[in-house]
C-alpha cells in the first residue's frame, strides 16, 4: 500500500514537471516577412512615389527577394568574403533593374534620390 502511494505521488510529480516545463517551453516564432521599419519605410515610400495598389505590391515582393537572398549569400560559408562581396553586388543589381521595371521614369529617379538622402550621415 506504501508503496503504491508513493509511486502515485512520484507519478504526479513527474506529470506535474513535465506539464510545467511543456508550459514554459514558447513555440518558435513564424519568420519575419519583413522587419517593422522595413515595412514602415516601404509605406512611406508608397505615399511619397504615389505608387499604385499593383506597384506597391511588386516592390514589396522584389525588396522581400533581396532581403531573401542577401540572408541566403550571408548564411553561405562556403563563399570567401569576395566572393560575398561580389554576389551581393549581383543581388542588389538585379533588385534595381527588378524596381526599375516596376516603376515610372519618375518614380524610379525619386526612389533613388529617397535611397541616397537616407544613405547620408544626419549631423
């Protein structure tokens, strides 16, 4: 009887640690689409460049491929830092002839001015 009692107990013990710890365990978080300021940059943007509905969507996807693959090139340890050097240099050109295909004359030379305005040091 003793014995059953206490391997009753050692029972809910355990069931009561496992429970706890499950509970404390959090589940992985989704992977980010896009990182906050990135997405608040992006409406910005939109606003500034009066993009449309069917603009905006194709430059958040083509900003969300850069970003897909300048995280591919960085996690690739096989590559020497010129050759990252080099395939980042590819990426980001492939974005501006992506961007400027998805965006007017205007709009295109208005993006660049954006992007060198922000790339300048605030003294």
């Amino acid at each position: 009887m003793k014995l059953r009692f206490a391997i009753s107990i050692a029972t809910v013990a355990t069931m009561t640690l496992l429970s706890a710890s499950a509970q404390e365990q959090t589940p992985p978080s989704p992977p980010a689409t896009a990182h906050p300021a990135a997405s608040n940059r992006l409406a910005q943007v939109a606003v500034e460049l009066k993009l449309t509905d069917a603009q905006r969507a194709q430059l958040k996807a083509a900003l969300q491929n850069m970003r897909t693959e300048v995280q591919r090139i960085r996690d690739d340890t096989s590559l020497s830092q010129d050759q990252r050097r080099q395939k980042m240099r590819e990426a980001r050109q492939e974005t501006l002839r992506t961007v400027k295909g998805i965006l007017t004359p205007e709009q295109f030379a208005k993006w660049q001015q954006i992007r060198s305005n922000r790339k300048q040091p605030h003294g």
